[in-house]
C-alpha cells in the first residue's frame, strides 16, 4: 500500500473511532505540544537562525511565544469552546431549543509557508487539535531547519508512535495482534505501523467472551472490555476460567475491591493499583494452576530454586529412650506416644 494511503487510512480510522473528540484527549494533545515548545526552545532557535537568520529576541516575538499564547489559550478555554452555544429563536420556535454544537471536521491537512514556519504551522495546529480533529501536518520544504525539528521531534510529543512506547517482538507476533484487533469494536486505538512492528494501545469493547482477544493471552498492547451486569456477575466470569496470573479491580468503594479479593484466587492481586507491585521484591510474583508454578521476587527467587531437602539430626546414646518407640505397646507406652504425638511443645520424642 501506498504509504500516503495508509496514512490517510489510519487517521480516518483514528477518527472514526471517536478517540479525537473527548476534551481530555484535546487537552493531553495541547498540553503536549507545549511540552514540545519549552523542551526544545534552543533547538527551535538554531534552525531559525539557520534557515531565516532570526536573532532570539525576534524568533520570541514573531514565533515562540505566539505559539505559547495559543496553546496557553487553547488549554484554558477548551471546554468553553466546546459547550453547545443557544441562540435567539422566534414566536414559531419559542418552546424550541436552539443551539450551535462544534463538531470537528475530521481529517485536516496543514500546509505551512516558509516565512513564518513555526508561528503558521502551530497556530493552526492548536485550533485543529482543540477543535477534535486529526491533523496531517506539512511543514514547508524550504525552511529545512525548521521542518527537520518538526518532522522529527514534533510527533515525540503528540498522540502518533510515541518512541516511550514498546514494539511489538517479532512480525509474527504483529500480525498475531493485529487480527486481535478485529474483535469487538475499537474505541481507542488501533493504529498499526507494520514496518515499525508498533500497535497503539487500543481498548475493544463489545467483545465476546467465545472471540480469539479472549482466548489466548494477549501479551500485547490490547484490552478488550466485557460489559457485565454487576460484580457478582463480574466475580462469576472470572471463576469460570482458569486462575490468572494477575487480578486487578479498581473502584472507589473497599467494599468492592476486597469482595473482589475474597471472591476470587489468582497469582497476584492488585487493588487500584496496576503491577507496581512488581517493584516490591517483598511480595512473590507467580502463577496458580494453569497461569504457572513457583515464585519469584527477593527470597522467593532463592526459595523457588532450592529443593527444601527435609533434615532431623538426633543426638548419639538416646537409644535406650526410643525403645518406647517400639512394639510391642503396652497401656502406658500407647498413652505416651498418644500424648507426645498431641502435644506440639514435646520434646520428648
């Protein structure tokens, strides 16, 4: 396929899927592109001085801080923007409910000139992101310092192949994944590059429990969601299936989480906590059943790999004492070893 294509392909899947328009994810995309802007401010500065010859003071003037002032703007007035606008209506229309609602284009494509090409590439970046769309971005060509840190660092810093996220091993395993991907439905996620062998972390929901994504381990960035009626219901699917390696339950009622803890039995246990406990090397890390054997962590690494090999040491010329030990058993030698073999403190024997 066509790289272009392919682009365009997963960005309207992108935003098909809804991922674009909720304020949180417009507000962690804004607050990425100012990261961008202050973490790379002497990188931004060397490539306009090389491509336009723009002293610092200029370059803050005409591009930084403009550019700040927008994301800055963007960021405190986002849910404002969004929030459906009423209008006037007339005698015809009067019990009526008017309004404007902004909806995002979806696709948008930025073509930036030379002459200002930080300034009139984020600009209008910021009001494409906060209006819920997704953006491909085309810094011009003849400001090649400029476009260089765009290309290259820019994406760092936005929602696309971000380089703090893993790929996948191996390119069979990536398409194991990838058929993943067609169970359920995609409400997050769901791009793929696979020359880069990377998938987006991705959440499936209306998945069925009898769908592949449920039957095998995933080991990949997939979580598919299974709608249950109530805990009881959820507490039921869990003890239906083998023992899993790890349980997590997260809820702001203890209540729950511990009835989830007492209901259940798995390798590890997490309550509104993800594998942090991982760090701890006080807890062991293992399976039960199918999920796996042994454990591991700390002393539990030395235990786990070490045969407890069973020792009891006698001392020499206490033979004369054990004959009790010994048939025949009278009357009192049985009382004794009943007693002796019921009583945890005796030393006797």
């Amino acid at each position: 396929m066509d790289p272009v294509e392919d682009t365009l392909r997963r960005l309207r899947e992108a935003f098909g899927s809804g991922r674009t328009r909720p304020a949180e994810f417009r507000a962690a995309q804004l607050q990425g592109l100012g990261r961008f802007l202050q973490d790379n401010r002497q990188l931004l500065l060397d490539a306009l001085a090389q491509d336009l010859h723009k002293s610092a003071f200029e370059v803050d003037m005409s591009e930084f801080i403009l550019c700040q002032n927008e994301v800055d703007l963007a960021l405190r007035s986002l849910h404002t923007w969004m929030k459906d606008e009423p209008v006037a209506t007339n005698l015809l229309t009067k019990l009526d409910s008017a309004f404007i609602r902004k909806e995002p284009f979806g696709l948008v494509l930025i073509v930036a000139p030379w002459n200002y090409p930080l300034n009139l590439t984020l600009v209008p970046l910021v009001g494409a992101i906060a209006a819920g769309n997704c953006v491909v971005l085309k810094p011009s060509e003849i400001s090649k310092g400029t476009e260089k840190v765009l290309a290259e660092v820019l994406p760092r810093y936005l929602d696309q192949s971000s380089p703090d996220l893993g790929r996948i091993i191996s390119q069979k395993h990536f398409k194991r994944l990838q058929g993943l991907l067609g169970c359920g439905r995609v409400a997050i996620g769901g791009q793929s590059d696979e020359s880069e062998l990377y998938i987006a972390p991705t959440v499936l929901v209306d998945v069925q429990e009898t769908e592949p994504v449920m039957q095998e381990e995933i080991f990949g960035p997939i979580l598919p969601l299974v709608t249950v009626r109530s805990l009881d219901e959820a507490i039921d699917f869990i003890n239906r299936r083998e023992k899993p390696l790890a349980l997590y339950a997260f809820s702001n009622s203890s209540q729950v989480v511990n009835q989830v803890l007492e209901g259940t039995s798995s390798g590890s246990f997490g309550g509104n906590e993800g594998f942090i406990y991982m760090t701890l090397p006080s807890l062991p890390l293992g399976g039960v059943g199918h999920s796996g054997m042994g454990r591991y962590h700390g002393k539990f690494s030395f235990d786990t790999f070490s045969h407890h090999r069973a020792c009891l040491l006698a001392p020499s010329g206490l033979e004369g004492l054990n004959g009790i030990r010994y048939p025949p058993y009278g009357h009192w030698s049985q009382k004794l070893i009943r007693w002796a073999l019921d009583s945890q403190s005796c030393t006797l024997l």
